[in-house]
C-alpha cells in the first residue's frame, strides 16, 4: 500500500512538472480581424492561423525563458515568455493618443507591461561638444538609474536579470549618435561590445551590435566600404566566438557592404564569410545576395532597357553605346534627389559634347507631374520614365532601394559603377574625368 502511495506521489510530481513545462501564449484583438501570427522565439518560427474567436493561440513545449518576437500582419511586437507562465497579447488597432495599443493578462503580464511602458522611453540625448569622461560617466549613470528602477519592482527573477541587459543596451544605443570620437572612447566601447546570444533577438542589442562594430571599423585607415567591413570582420574573427552572434555580424557586414559596393573586392571578404558562417539559412541568404548583386558587377553587360521621354517616345538604353552613361535614379518627389539637380546640371555643362551622356530615370508614378518637372524646370540631360507606372524592371534588376541611385555604363553598354558618387561628390569629376582622358 505504501509503495503504491510512493508510486502515486511520483507520478503525480512528474505530471505536475510536465504540465507547468508547457507554456501558452495567445494573440487577439477587439477591432482587427488576425488571421494568423508568428512567433519568433529561440532558434524556432512558429506560424499559426487564427480561428473562430479571433484568437491566435501558441501552445509551447519545453520553451526557453526569454524574449520572443509576435508578427501578425504588418505589426510585431518584442514580447517576454517564462516557461509555464500564459500570456496573452491584446492589440486594438485604435486607441486614445500616447496610449498603448497593446494590453496583457495571464502570469507574464507584469514583466510584457513594463517593457511596453519602457518601449515608449525616448533615447538619451549626447551632446556633441562632451568630453569623454563625461559621455561615459552619463552612460554609466542612465543605466545604474534604470537597473535600480528595476529592481525595485516585484517582477520574475529571470526577467531582471536579462531585462537589466537590455537595458544597459538601449542606453549605450545612443553611443551611436555621439560624434566627437576620440581615442579614450574606443576601449569604453569595445569593453561593452560583449558576445550576448540570449539578447539577439532584441532590437536594442542587435543596434548597439553593428554601431559599434561599424565605430571600430572607423577607428584606423581609410574609410571606403571596403575599409570598414574589412575592420569589422578582422574584430569578428579576433574576437567573436558564439555561433548566433557570429551569423548575425556576417549576415550584416556583408549585406552592407554589397549594397554599397556590390561583389567589387569582396572575395576575401567572401572567404571569410563562408569558413565561419554556421546557419545555413544565413549562407544562403548571403550566396544569393552575391549572385544577386554579381549580375551588376563592373564589366558585366545588361539586358535591354526601353523607356519613355516626356513626349511619350520610346527610348532603348542601349541607343547610348559608344558613350559613357552616367544615370541619376530619381524622382519629383524625393527631396534629396532634387538637392542633387544644380550639382547633375553642372556636370552636364562641364562635359556638353564629351563622350558622356546624362541620363536621369525618373520613379514617379504620376507621368504629368514628372513632365510638369522636367519641363517647367527646363531640366536637361535625357529625362525618361519607365514605360508602366507599376513596372520597375530597370530598378529590381540594379536592386535600387533608395534614391537617388547613380549608375556609370561604359561605352559597350556594360556596368562600370552600379553605385557611383553623387554629382555633389567631388569624386564625380575624378571618375568621369579618369573616362574621358
């Protein structure tokens, strides 16, 4: 009978522990239909349909304590689970002005509520003429403030601990803005750039990450793209040793470096990239984005291009071969394109009858308001606009995702810069002059 009680007893803790192992967290909304949700959390993306209450819900096994990330529609949202601790996430669509449009119940409600409070905490302002000391000691004491402030508070253990971590990384984010760099602030900052895998998934670690990363890329030697990732990735490789982090630094570094510079010496940087990289996801993403951006690489030829002028005639931009062609990637609505406009009709002027021709390819999806510009401000150069209002052939294959764009093509046709100086950059002459001699 005893041994039977033992065997109950047991049985019964081992079921109980099993139980409070598993974890639910659940989604809705009063005034927005949800028709599924993700859930970032761990190494693991959990997708999940809605169903007939308007409810997501996530039923986790054995889920690590920390933060996750909530994605429904266009709206996500940095969330804390605890293992066996429910949550769920309201979200109203409308709501009363500087209030949150998210509401939490369950066990982990306390510790989802103050990060939602915190979310709204300005960053810290640094005054560009501060000392070092000073600009150490104001950082030393935002995060001391905020550490105690937490501590004080009756939330879950574990969620003190990593949320005193993350907080230290919201106030060092406002690093970044601090521009009067000298050489006492580097060994301040490398002594934060800590390896801490338990915060990648946060947008305030994953900031201070690569800002102060691309800092150390700045410290020595030139400051071409070329300069600055290789820096960053000589720090990696020195100093960087868990795998996530080192994924993610990767995934980075050289995502801005092609976007800035394409494939264009970037093999040692690739070799790099693939003797350390461990997510194959991450491989791929990046083997992708070369092949990608190879296409565009100097020397490489492009399949043809037709536009319209502002008389509505079309115009093939392969009719240019046999000069250099320099194209602004534009449009009447984007400010900084325009500020670029007296630099572009300088050059047009400095070069009239060399073998260069100025054209600038124009976004606008409103035609008349594009001719209305190019004609009341008597624009020069050859203005053309794709041929379709939704069609952008020209900058999905030049993947230009901001403008203005510049983009040099030699006398065949072929790329010689997919990413070119501005007109303003004193660059722009040497370059075009470089061409033309």
């Amino acid at each position: 009978m005893i041994n039977k009680l033992v065997f109950l007893f047991v049985f019964s803790m081992i079921l109980a522990g099993c139980q409070s192992r598993r974890t639910i967290v659940s989604l809705t909304s009063p005034d927005m239909q949800i028709s599924g949700a993700g859930l970032r959390i761990g190494d693991r993306f959990i997708e999940i349909p809605g169903d007939s209450t308007n409810t997501v819900r996530f039923e986790l096994d054995d889920v690590p304590t920390g933060y996750a990330v909530l994605q429904f529609g266009n709206s996500q949202k940095m969330i804390f689970v605890e293992r066996g601790k429910d949550l769920t996430v309201c979200f109203k669509r409308t709501v009363q002005p500087n209030a949150s449009r998210y509401n939490f119940e369950g066990e982990g409600a306390p510790e989802n509520r103050y990060m939602d409070r915190q979310s709204r905490l300005s960053m810290i302002f640094m005054k560009a003429d501060s000392g070092e000391n000073e600009i150490i000691q104001q950082l030393n004491d935002s995060v001391c403030q905020r550490v105690t402030a937490l501590n004080s508070l009756d939330l879950s253990p574990e969620f003190k601990r990593l949320e005193s971590e993350r907080q230290r990384y919201n106030v060092l984010r406002s690093f970044s803005r601090y521009k009067g760099w000298g050489d006492g602030l580097y060994p301040f900052l490398k002594e934060q750039l800590k390896e801490n895998p338990e915060l990648l998934i946060t947008e305030d670690y994953q900031a201070f990450l690569l800002d102060a990363l691309y800092a150390i890329g700045g410290e020595t030697g030139d400051c071409t793209p070329g300069g600055y990732a290789g820096r960053q990735l000589d720090y990696l490789v020195q100093h960087l040793r868990d795998t996530a982090v080192v994924d993610f630094v990767l995934h980075s570094v050289l995502s801005k470096y092609m976007e800035k510079r394409g494939t264009e010496s970037i093999d040692g940087f690739m070799e790099i990239f693939r003797s350390r990289v461990h997510s194959s996801r991450v491989r791929q993403a990046i083997e992708d984005l070369y092949a990608q951006w190879n296409r565009v690489a100097k020397g490489q030829p492009l399949p043809e291009f037709t536009f319209l002028d502002v008389n509505d005639r079309e115009v093939a931009l392969s009719s240019f071969k046999g000069k250099y062609v320099y194209i602004d990637c534009w449009a009447t609505w984007c400010g900084p394109c325009k500020q670029q406009i007296p630099a572009l009709q300088q050059l047009e002027h400095k070069y009239k009858g060399k073998d260069i021709v100025f054209v600038s390819v124009s976004r606008d999806s409103n035609r008349d308001k594009w001719k209305d510009m190019v004609r009341g401000q008597k624009l020069g150069g050859v203005q053309l606009i794709e041929k379709l209002p939704t069609c952008s052939e020209f900058s999905d294959w030049f993947m230009i995702n901001a403008i203005p764009r510049f983009i040099i093509l030699d006398k065949a046709g072929n790329v010689y810069d997919m990413n070119a100086p501005r007109p303003s950059d004193p660059a722009t002459v040497e370059v075009l002059d470089g061409l033309l001699m």
